[in-house]
C-alpha cells in the first residue's frame, strides 16, 4: 500500500533527507527563537519526506520523480 503512494525517486529521497539533517544542525548552531523553530519545521518535514518518499505537494499538482 505504501509502495503505491510513493512519489518520489531515490536521488529526491536522499537529497531531501541529507538536506533535512543539514538544515537542523544548521537551525540549532545559528538561530534561536521563532525563525529556529520554523526551520525545524521545514527539517522535519524534509527528512519525513525523504524516509517515506510521499510528498503531499507532488500528489497535488500529480508530479512523480519515481520512474
């Protein structure tokens, strides 16, 4: 079943995470307050994208990088 939801290709996959860890140590070293806090946010979502390969946005405009 989660196979057949998967939108994305592995090279999007691993970029996504590996972009994911560098934002929130990125986040945690230079920033504090609100603008730390959206940027884990934006991590988190990254690398939960890169681990499941299901990214709602390219469900809604029907975009897969996965062929």
């Amino acid at each position: 079943m989660l196979k057949k939801l998967q939108n994305e290709g592995n090279a999007d996959r691993i970029i996504r995470f590996i972009l994911g860890l560098v934002l929130s140590l990125i986040s945690y070293t230079y920033f504090s307050g609100v603008i730390q806090t959206i940027l884990y946010i934006v991590s988190a979502i990254l690398i939960i994208t890169g681990i499941t390969g299901i990214c709602l946005i390219y469900m809604l405009f029907n975009i897969k990088t996965n062929k």
